[in-house]
C-alpha cells in the first residue's frame, strides 16, 4: 500500500513539473515580446506563441502543450491585442484570427508531441534490443543456471526495474527457483505456475501487493520438453512488452537446455572414462593376484599329493595352504563378479531349461565344501521349464548352499524347497543354526553385510550381494527370513513365462513293433 502511494506521489510530480514547464514557456514568451510590442506586428506575436507550443510539446508532451496553446491564446488576446488587458475584441477578424491560432496550435502540438513518443518509443526498443543482444552473449557463455539467473535478474533490472524469479523442474517435477532474492518478488501461487508450465503459453495476473505490478509468467519451452518458467513482475502499463518477454524466455530457454545437454554430456562422458577405468583395473587385477593364487594352489597341492610324501606335519601345513589359496581365490572371484555386476546392465544367456540340472551341477561343484552337511532336494521334478542364465543362477545356488554350510552346525542337514506358484517359482535354501539376525533380514543383501558380525567363519559379506544382483537381472526377487522351528532361510523366485510347446518326434514303425 505505501508502494502504491509513493507511485501515485511520484506520477503527480511528474505531471506537476510538465505543466508548470507550459505555464513558464508561455510566461518566458510574454516577457520577452512586452518591450518589443511597438515593434512587431500581430503575426510575428502569433508565430512566436506557436514556437513556444512546439517547444513545450517537445519537452513536456501533449498535455502542457494543449495547456500552452489555450494559454498563449488568453495571453496574446489579453496583452497584444487592443483594447489591451481585456478580452473584448474591437474587430470581428481577430476572432477568426484567435480560432485559427489555437487550432494550429493543438494540431502543431499533438503532431510534435507524437514525434516526440515514437523517438522515445524507438529508442527505448533499440535499447532493449541491444540489451538483449548482449544478454544473448552473457547466457551463451554461461556455465550454470545460477549465471543465467543472474544475468537475467541483471537484464531486466536495468531495462524495466523488475524483479524477477527462475524456477526451474527437480528431479521430481516440481519448480524451486534457482536464488531468493529476500522477497524482492512476492510469494507466487505454485498453482498459477503449473498452469502457465503445463498450457505453455503466458498468464498474466495482478501482483496483487498493492504496487500496480502485474505477474508475467513466461513458460520456458525447450526442444523436448518444458524447462521452467520465468516470473517478472512488472508495471502496470506494460503490456507492450509482450513479444519482448517471450523473446527473452527463448533465450533463457535455450540457455538452459544448453546447459542440460552439457550436463548430460559430461556425464555420459565421466561415465565411459569410469568404465574405461574399471575395467583396466579389473583386468589388472584378475591378473596380478589370481595367476600367484593359482600358482600358489598348484605348489601346495602338488606338494600334497605329488612323491615323495611329506611327514604328518608338513602334509598338514601344506592342505592348509592349499585350502586357504582355494578360499582367497573364491573371495577374489566373488569381488571380481559384484564390480562386473555393479558396472551396469548384466548380459543374459537365457535359455529354457530344467532347474534340476542347475541345481545338480551346483552341488557337485562345491564338493567338499558341503561335507558332513546333508542335502535333501524336493519339489524339482514337478518344476515346469524356466528361461534363465544357466551359469549366473548356478552361482545363486553355489553361494546360497556355501552360506548355509558355513552358518549351520556340523551335521545340520541343508534342504532346497521349490515351490511353484501361478507367475513364478520360488526356490528356498533352508539351514539350521540360529538363523538371521532379526534386524537385519534386509541389510544381508547389501554389499560387505555380514549377518553376524562377530563371527569365526571367514567371509566378506558379498555373496548374498552377488545373488540379489543376478535374481533381480532375472526380474526376480530374493528374500531372508528365519524359520519358527529355529535355522534361516534364503529364497529366491523367477518368472515363469511361456515355455515353449515341445513337439515329440513319432517313432519308426519298425521301432513301435519292438
């Protein structure tokens, strides 16, 4: 409200300073043709107060400039023509002489002060248009959104003295202005944004703050999709601007997006160069530390095996070096097998095919690992055919089988349980043992997570990491929970799909004979 005062006070000077400018041209003319009256004739006078209705027009507009020629008009009746100092007319000429002099002058005034509007109207957009010359070259240089805030604020600041506010999309489509300027534009209704980002067209409403602004809201559209919107409140009488605004939203539009793809570039980029250097890193370290460990592995174990026998002692000494290569090589190979994982998308070889086989040659794989652990194996010869990769889910169940030896006491039987439901199979690694601990049936799935962190069974906490990894590659899910009856359990289901039909081949007749 007090915004809207001072406005108001302002425009009344303003008008009160024009005005007296006429009266004081008109009273500067009289001043100087008084002495000279004996001098100059009628006409002279006439033309004299027609020059200072130009002037007047020139420098104060149309308003003083009609004040100027009715004012001239009084004054050269009431001091130039006789009888002098009144306005009487003692011939009937001068009355045709008084109305032709005050229709020039309105007409001499209007056409001046029109001239005079269009030079300031062209020059007012030729300065706009070198400002937004330059604020073409500022946002074509910027490197953020903060800068192109700036020079827009900056811009708009020195063109019309309006605040301004970019917003722009999160990652949840919702607008958040890039800088707060402490309320220099009030609170916009988020509603009114919307609608302006979703119609992509300008909306214009009152400020509403009692200062006469109005709200422009200009939609910044890109080539692919809507980047924002941009808020400038400006005064009342603004409305010639509009193509000047939308011009200015292309640029900010295009600035942005600019940005956005250049965003997006470096990060495709930073993401080649980071695979580039995993995988020269994995590849260096597949190499420099599994070739010892299998050297390593093939010494002891030709030590153990090959003539002539060593004593007890150093036999001893040799398995266990043997077997501690063996488990350092697992780990490795594990470690190997979550970065390719974690590198991104896992390539698939999937193929219909039967469970059973994937669980057999998983069992016999691990061997010993699952000795004096008892394996019961039921529900897999009711399994329908499955589309899976047959090597990624035999290490599913290699790491599930060895999780539940080493967690289980000695001689507590492993059991795998598959169960068949309308869109998947599940199948359920269970062992005896104390189970999962409750809080964290989730968190065993994460990388380096161990379920017990105290513990003598030697381990890195990334197996269970690897199957998630591979059942979600597979659109699947995995699962932890504890039984009732006391041990944990592990299960892991697959999509079922639609198998493919299996036509069986007719017999010779010489065979169906036999």
């Amino acid at each position: 409200m007090l915004s809207s005062i001072l406005l108001t006070e302002d425009r009344k000077r303003s008008a009160g300073w024009r005005y007296g400018l006429a009266v004081l041209a008109c009273g500067v003319v009289v001043a100087g043709l008084l002495p000279l009256r004996t001098h100059l004739d009628l006409p002279n006078t006439v033309m004299s107060f027609l020059l200072t209705v130009v002037v007047v027009a020139l420098m104060a507009g149309r308003g003083p400039a009609v004040l100027a020629s009715v004012l001239g008009v009084a004054l050269f009746d009431f001091l130039f023509v006789p009888p002098r100092f009144s306005f009487e007319v003692s011939h009937a000429p001068h009355l045709l002489t008084f109305a032709v002099m005050l229709v020039v002058s309105l007409i001499v005034g209007q056409l001046t002060a029109g001239l005079r509007a269009q030079a300031s109207e062209a020059a007012r957009r030729e300065r706009v248009a070198r400002g937004l010359y330059g604020l073409a070259r500022e946002l074509a240089g910027a490197v953020g959104v903060e800068q192109v805030d700036e020079s827009v604020a900056r811009f708009l600041q020195e063109q019309w003295n309006a605040p301004c506010r970019l917003l722009l999309p999160t990652a949840d489509e919702h607008l958040q202005a890039v800088h707060e300027r402490g309320g220099v534009v009030p609170a916009l209704d988020v509603a009114l944004l919307l609608k302006a980002r979703d119609a992509q067209r300008p909306l214009q409403v009152p400020a509403g703050d009692g200062t006469g602004r109005q709200f422009h809201v200009l939609p910044l559209l890109g080539a692919t999709r809507n980047r924002g919107v941009l808020a400038v409140a400006l005064a009342e009488r603004a409305d010639d601007i509009g193509p000047l605004l939308e011009a200015l939203a292309a640029l900010v539009s295009t600035a942005v997006e600019r940005l956005h793809f250049v965003e997006v570039a470096q990060a495709a980029q930073l993401e080649a160069v980071s695979e580039r250097l995993r995988s020269s890193i994995l590849s260096a370290f597949s190499h420099d530390v599994r070739t010892p460990l299998t050297a390593l592995y093939g010494l002891a174990d030709s030590l153990v095996v090959g003539p002539p026998p060593l004593p007890d002692q150093a036999r001893d000494i040799a398995e266990a070096i043997r077997d501690q290569a063996l488990r350092v090589n697992g780990m490795v190979g594990n470690l190997l097998d979550m970065a390719r994982l974690q590198t991104g998308p896992v390539s698939l070889r999937k193929e219909w095919q039967p469970v059973e086989e994937v669980v057999g040659a998983s069992l016999k794989l691990l061997g010993s690992a699952l000795e004096g652990h008892p394996v019961r194996v039921a529900g897999l010869a009711d399994l329908p055919l499955l589309e899976f990769d047959a090597v990624l889910i035999e290490r599913v169940l290699c790491n599930l089988f060895e999780n539940a030896a080493k967690y289980s006491p000695p001689g507590a039987a492993i059991s795998l349980d598959a169960v068949v439901g309308p869109l998947t199979v599940e199948l359920r690694v269970t062992s005896g043992g104390g189970g999962f601990p409750p809080d964290k049936l989730q968190k065993v799935f994460d990388l380096f997570e161990r379920g017990h962190a105290e513990t003598a069974v030697v381990g890195m906490g990334i197996g269970l990491a690897i199957c998630r990894s591979i059942v979600e590659a597979h659109g699947g899910a995995i699962r932890a929970f504890n039984l009732p009856e006391g041990g944990g359990c592990v299960a892991f289901c697959l999509p079922r799909g639609t198998p493919p039909l299996i036509e069986s081949e007719a017999l010779p007749l010489e065979d169906e004979l036999e």
